[in-house]
C-alpha cells in the first residue's frame, strides 16, 4: 500500500468549506505523514500528556470535524509526547482517502490541523466491473456523474477513448454534458426500464505505474417530455461489519452492487462509516448515521430526517419537487432472537411475543412507524418505503403450511411484520412472491447453515430483511441475492459474498 498526502492547511479549508468549525483556539501542534509503505506520522504538541492520540478517519465522514465524536476511529495509537513519531497499522484498511487527526487526552479537541492521506493499492489499476449502468440523463438537461473512486490502484487521470459525443471526460473521473435527441435507442442488459434510450462511452484510468484499465459506461436516457425516473431498484442490505469480515470487501461490495442494478439501498451495521465510504466511490449520495444505519442512492437527497430508535429516515428526490420518495431504514434489536426462543428452546407463544418486546423490536419498530405516521398518511403524494434488518420474521412466512420447517409452531403474529401491516405498509416480496412455501426468500443466513456456522445444531433459516411500501408503487419484481456460493463461517474470509444475511432488492413502477 503506497501513502500519498496533501498538506495541512488544504486539507483545513476543505473541512471548513464543508461546515467543520473547529470550536477551539488554533491549533499549536504539528502533524505531518511521510510518504512511503508505512503510515507513519510526525508530530509535535506544546500540551503532551499520556492520553493524546492521533486516529485516522475515511475523509467521506465519521471524523471530528467539529472537534466532537462522530463514528469510530478506523485505527489509532497514543502519542504521548511533546514531540515523536507513530505508525498507524493500514493492512486491514482498502484503498481510498482517509484523514488523520492529532487529538487530546481520549477526546476530540484537535491539537493539530488534520492531513489527508491517499492510500493506494499495489499493482495495476482497475475497475470493478466491465461494464457499469449510470443514473439517468434527460434530453436537454445538464448531467454529471463521477467515476473516479470506482477504480483501484492509484488512477493519474482518465480520459474518453469512444463514445456518444455529447459526454465529455474530466482528468478525475467526471462524465458531464447535455443530452441530445439523437442518443442511440436501446435497454440496458438487466435491467427491465421501458421506452428506455442511451447513451455509451468508454473511458480509460491510467495508474501511477503506467498500467490502464477501461470502463464501458452506459447512461440511460429520457425524452424531454418524459419522468426522469420511471421505474426505481431498492434494496436492504446488512453489510455484517461494514463488510470487513471478507478479504477484498469494498471492490466486491461495488461489484455487487452496480450489477445488481439498485438505485437506493438501505445500508445496516455501517459503523459510521461505510455508507459514506461506498457512496464516494460509486458517485453517489448518501445519509450516513451515527451507528449502524446509512442510506446511498443514485439520487439527491432532498432532507434527511435523522434516527430515531433503531431507524433513519431522509426524503429523496427521483426528478427535483416532481418525483420523490421517503425512505426509512431501520437496524432492530437481534436478542433475544425469537426464532431460538422456539427452535431451542420450545417457549410457547404468548412467551416468545413478550421476549419480542424484550429485545426492543416492538417499541423500535412502534416508535419508528409513529415518526413515519405523517408521511405514510401522504403516501399518495409521495409514496413511502421502509426497508431494513428487522431480526425477526414474517407472520406472512409462519403458516401452517410451513408448521414443520417452523419447528412445530404457525401463525404466528410477529409484531415487525404485523404493525408495520397494519400502518398500511405491503411487504414487496410478498407481493412479487406470494406463495412462502415455493418462495421462502430467506435472508438469514447464507454463511449460518449450522448454529456456529459450519457446525452445531441447525440454525433457523429465515427472511428477516424487508422492503416495505406505501403509496402509489407498482411492485415488478422482487428478489433475495446472493453472490456465488459463499462458505459458511469459518471458512468465510475469501467469499465473493460479503455479508452474513441475503440482500433484498425490488423493482417499483412509479406513477406516470
């Protein structure tokens, strides 16, 4: 892993541009990386003490940047004194950008101006994938998208090498222009959008090393007349640790997801960070939460609603005021675990419906659906989703016909399922898939086949992530994915497959 910088006092503008007011006096110390292998920091501080420490942050959010804590530190050492050196450990970090802040005594006040560091991969440069779908473009209206964190290995620039005349390439990545009414008319492979057009351009990386690498771009594009967006891809997913239980996660992760098609996905266990982390390389926004909640769509965020006991909401804007959706995401508690209660330990129902409460999930999930209660009574107008890790089935998936595989135990009314039903929320997957005994949709887990994973007693197979719906939505397919065949913990490190649960993912019709 090769160590680029910029200097302090860049860095600081950037931060303030963005909204970071430090709220103490200037700094008097000094931070100050070397370029090379390691990661290592000089510093110096007028105030040594024991308990100062310098801690490294992705630059995309979940540093202090108002001198108070945000997220984790993704790795950190004391540095104690008045003036020395420390070395942050940067194998279990992926390439990307990433700041460092100099900080007191185990808090956040900084005693230096923080520095960006570039960390950059070994090797050649290279993209995900081959071929990657854009978020829409409109005839006559202003596009821009951007590519630049999608490639690996310490991109020097890139460039157009063919394509649509109309989009032109910037040195970091950027596609921009205005689309004309001659785009060659076509649909993009996988993915079912009606009276779709294109546009095709291929643009080249080139690496620090003089290696290159090239991206087939393709840009869905509406007439004037017509609704930007027509037809919109959401997905849940757990990403299990930010995906950093799996070798090489964050290229698999954008893999996955630019095949996968999704145009908004409701991220869990984030920690912070990964939400904001996989957002800057695919170009796209995103709402990142505090803990294990985040939010990323190839369209604006128009309001972000903030969190509210296990869930988060923001408002997104499909086509500016003339399209847009509200979106909940919610992370339930995960014990106890109801299924146990009745697979291991044969509690009766009514026992099981308490521990539910127990765990947090129903007053979670009430509260959730009380600060949603508003916009789901305007879901008309702006149609609303609730998409999530709801650690809990479906009463939907508990019938009788499913008695046995529910080891002994149907009908069951499990209150994530049931109260959002009653909120006038559809589980989608239910809609594409009515049937749970052809269609179990199981999301948990395809690593958890045994209770330990690979061994111990059978672990409860269930669906318990969820896209839900209110409002005007046409459901036209919906699906639980998993990629490839992963190997179940502990076996787990090289997977293709980087999380522990299914993702689920639906397509809507929005109204014309």
């Amino acid at each position: 892993m090769r160590v680029r910088f910029l200097i302090p006092t860049v860095l600081t503008a950037l931060l303030l541009a963005l909204g970071a007011h430090p709220v103490s006096a200037a700094p008097q110390g000094t931070l100050s990386p070397t370029e090379g292998e390691d990661l290592t920091f000089a510093y110096t501080t007028p105030d040594p003490h024991s308990a100062n420490w310098i801690g490294l942050y992705r630059s995309s959010g979940g540093g202090p940047v108002d001198e108070e804590y945000v997220a984790p530190s993704l790795v950190w050492e004391y540095a104690p004194e008045a003036e020395g050196s420390v070395r942050l450990p940067v194998d279990s970090l992926e390439p990307g950008t990433y700041t460092a802040y100099f900080l007191a005594r185990d808090g956040y006040e900084w005693l230096a101006e923080p520095v960006e560091v570039r960390l950059s991969a070994d090797g050649p440069v290279s993209f995900p994938v081959e071929e990657a779908t854009l978020h829409n473009a409109r005839q006559g209206q202003a596009y821009e998208a951007r590519l630049g964190g999608l490639v690996s290995g310490g991109a020097t620039g890139f460039t157009k090498v063919g394509g649509d005349g109309w989009v032109e390439v910037s040195s970091d990545g950027t596609l921009s222009g205005t689309p004309r009414a001659s785009v060659h008319r076509e649909t993009p492979a996988g993915v079912s959008r009606a009276d779709r057009s294109s546009a095709r351009v291929t643009v080249e990386a080139t690496g620090e090393d003089g290696s290159s690498a090239r991206l087939d771009v393709i840009i869905p594009v509406r007439r004037h007349d017509q609704p930007l967006v027509d037809e919109v891809g959401v997905m849940s997913l757990n990403t299990w640790h930010g995906g950093t239980r799996i070798n090489g996660y964050h290229e698999k992760q954008l893999r996955f997801l630019l095949e996968s098609g999704a145009d908004v996905v409701g991220l869990q266990e984030t920690q912070g960070t990964h939400a904001a982390r996989l957002a800057e390389a695919l170009g796209w926004h995103h709402w990142q939460g505090s803990g294990s909640l985040g939010v990323i769509s190839r369209y604006p965020i128009a309001e972000e609603y903030g969190e509210v006991n296990a869930s988060g909401g923001v408002r997104i804007a499909l086509d500016g005021e003339e399209s847009q959706v509200n979106l909940w995401n919610v992370h339930l508690g995960y014990t106890p675990y109801g299924p146990y209660d009745f697979c291991f330990d044969g509690m009766d129902v009514d026992r099981v419906l308490e521990r539910e409460a127990e765990s947090g999930r129903t007053p979670q999930i009430t509260d959730t659906l009380a600060a949603m209660s508003d916009q789901v009574e305007a879901a008309d107008e702006i149609p609303v989703l609730l998409v999530g890790d709801f650690n809990a089935p479906s009463h939907l998936d508990w019938t009788e016909e499913l008695r046995e595989r529910n080891c002994g135990y149907a009908d069951v009314p499990w209150p994530t399922s049931v109260l959002p039903t009653e909120a006038g929320f559809t589980d989608s997957y239910r809609v594409a898939h009515p049937d749970p005994v052809s269609a179990p949709g199981l999301t948990w887990s395809p690593l958890y086949p045994f209770h330990e994973g690979s061994t111990g007693r059978e672990e409860p197979q269930d669906r318990i992530d969820f896209v839900y719906h209110a409002g005007d939505l046409t459901v036209r397919d919906s699906r639980d994915l998993v990629v490839g065949d992963p190997a179940p913990v502990p076996e787990h490190a090289d997977n293709e497959w980087t999380t522990d649960h299914a993702a689920v993912l639906t397509f809507y019709s929005l109204p014309s």
